[in-house]
C-alpha cells in the first residue's frame, strides 16, 4: 500500500503504530517531564516525620536508589517552622505528581513503548539533574533508539543493552561549572561506579562501570577529527571520551525527547532519528567483527528510515545532503545491505536513499 494513504495503525514488517490516545498520554507524560527541573533518581518514595533522642522534630525522605538499596535522607527541621513545612509540602507534591504518572508510564509499557529499566533511568535522571543534556550532552546508542522509537509513535523489536552513551559535540554550556566530576554525577545515584581501566593503562579511563561481576557501564564520547580513535579531555565533567569516527555528523542537530521508566520521566537529548539512521549505516561499515553489531546496527537503521519515509517524507533526503562526502563510500555500502528491509514494504524510504 502506498505510504500516502497508509492508516495511522499501518503495521509493517518493521514496526507497529501506537494508536493515537496512547500518543495522547504521551504527549501528556512529556509535557509534565519538561516541567521538572528535577526528578527523584530513584523511587519517589515518601515522606516522613523522624525524631531524634533529644526530641528534635524532623522531615527525612525515604526512598529506592538508582541500586535498589532502601535510603532515607533528613530533609528539614523542626517539624512545624514555616521553612521546613515548605519544604516538606514541596517533596509531598513531587511524591504525589511523581506517583500519578506511574500508573500511565506502566500502561504505555504494556503497550509497547519502549521503558528504561531502573540503573539506566536513575543514570540518565542523575545527568538530568546535573544540567548535562541542557548544557548539550547528547543520549545515543540503542537507549536512543528506544526514545526515538517512542517519540515517533511506533513499536519496533525489543532492544537489550547494558551500556549507556553520553556525547558531547563541543564544550557543554553549563550556566556554571559543576563541582561534581561526571564519575560522581554517576555515583550520586547509589550504583557503585568506578572508573574501567584502558587496555592501554597509561591512558585515562573513558568508562564507567558499576562495580563487581556487572557487564552495566557508562561510555563518554566526543567526534573525532579523522577515523582514529584517540582519547580525549573533557575538562568541564572533569573526565576523558573517546574520540569516534562520523560522531560530529549525528551530534549536528539533537532535540530534548522523553525519556519513561517505571520509577518516572525526564526530558534527555537525543540525535534526530534521520541522522540517527544514517550513522548507523555508517558505523556498521566500521564494525571489525562485522557480526552481531553491525546486523544491529542495520536493523534500527532500517527501521527508523521506514518510519521516516512513511511519516516524514524529505527528512532521509535532507539528512543525506548534509553527509560528508568522504563517508559516501562507506554509506553506500550500508545502503545496499538494508535493501531488501526497504525496497517492497517501504518504497519511498528507499527511493529516498536510492535518488541522494
């Protein structure tokens, strides 16, 4: 069928369209994340009134971290003083709204939409806190492509993935310089983070892992000028990236996209999908092993180019105008590979691909 008169329920080999009062919700969810200037990092927990042996009064918030530890934290005091009911009544509204979006998150993952689990969304709720994805550090990699997914209003196959992606074009614009390294905006969330050594130890760590047996780490990237791959500083986080091939391209034009778990929402920057899609054209070029990875790689490009040339027709074309020309060859190649996921079901995707 042609895409022009495609239902908004079209369901391809590719993927399924969410129906349109799920997309409602979500537009709803994402409005109430743009609101927050800060999101609990793990469980909203509750709020309660403590008393210590001298009789003092106090407010402490007792929650689930990013680890899944039970916490509690003084909050203010004496019980009763304007300033600490304030305070106190500020944490019980963010409890309440907090709670209140929980039973719409849990509908739209029953429905498809892609969630967060819980070390991935109290890392990128931490970063959030932190002014990392307002100050321009970019969310990419399969958690990206799991947003991208939603924010498009489509289901695709399910992702698995225990890495998480932070690049950074250029220097980020913090209003001011954080205090916190980026190793301690990741610990901030109670999941043990240490730095994972190169193989080369004389060059500064670009990972972060969690602690122990845990495969769960946090890679911080920067583009590189050529295709090498070397390590770079990135003094406003206090910390090193790697320097990636093709990353400049994908890091020129981002957006702030809703980011869902169980545990909440926030708002994290993501690349524009059609960007998105063609590096990851690009980068399945580059896989050494050329196995499992860059068939992935493949797969979410496909995908997202099909949802584009359905939806948004002119955005592959435009995206494409803008590729360097030294990776043409490259892409090309890359092209020619996810053919047969396009060229029937998803013909003006591939004409578009095919004309540029």
């Amino acid at each position: 069928m042609p895409a022009l008169y495609r239902s908004p329920l079209y369901r391809s080999p590719l993927y399924r369209s969410h129906l349109p009062a799920l997309m409602v919700l979500f537009a709803d969810l994402e409005n109430h994340a743009r609101a927050q200037a800060r999101v609990f990092v793990g469980t909203a927990g509750s709020l309660l009134e403590r008393s210590n042996a001298d009789g003092f009064r106090f407010y402490a918030h007792q929650f689930y971290d990013g680890d899944g530890k039970k916490r509690e934290r003084y909050l203010a005091g004496p019980v009763g003083t304007h300033a600490a009911d304030a305070l106190a009544e500020e944490l019980r509204i963010a409890i309440a709204e907090t709670r209140s979006a929980a039973s719409s998150l849990r509908l739209l993952g029953r429905e498809g939409f892609a969630l967060a689990d819980t070390r991935t969304y109290a890392t990128l709720a931490s970063l959030h806190n932190h002014g990392v994805f307002q100050a321009g550090g970019v969310l990419i990699g399969s958690h990206a492509y799991g947003l991208l997914l939603n924010q498009l209003g489509v289901a695709g196959a399910a992702y698995a993935t225990e890495d998480i992606d932070i690049a950074r074009r250029e220097k980020l614009a913090f209003p001011a310089l954080p205090e916190a390294s980026f190793l301690q905006m990741l610990q901030s969330t109670g999941i043990p983070f240490v730095e994972f050594p190169q193989l080369d130890v004389r060059q500064p760590s670009t990972s972060f892992k969690e602690r122990g047996r845990s495969r769960f780490h946090v890679d911080l990237l920067v583009p590189s000028a050529g295709e090498d791959f070397q390590v770079v500083a990135v003094p406003e986080l206090q910390a090193h990236a790697t320097a990636l091939p093709y990353l400049a391209y994908l890091l020129a034009d981002s957006a702030m996209s809703l980011l869902m778990a169980r545990e909440g929402c926030c708002m994290v920057r993501v690349p524009l999908p059609e960007r998105f899609a063609l590096h990851k054209l690009m980068v399945s070029q580059l896989r050494t092993d050329r196995g499992g990875k860059s068939a992935k790689d493949l797969f979410q490009a496909a995908v997202l180019l099909a949802v584009l040339g359905d939806r948004h027709p002119g955005a592959i074309d435009e995206a494409l105008r803008r590729v360097p020309l030294s990776v043409l060859g490259r892409l090309q190649c890359a092209v020619g590979q996810v053919r047969p996921l396009l060229e029937n079901d998803h013909a003006r995707a591939w004409e578009e691909l095919n004309a540029a």
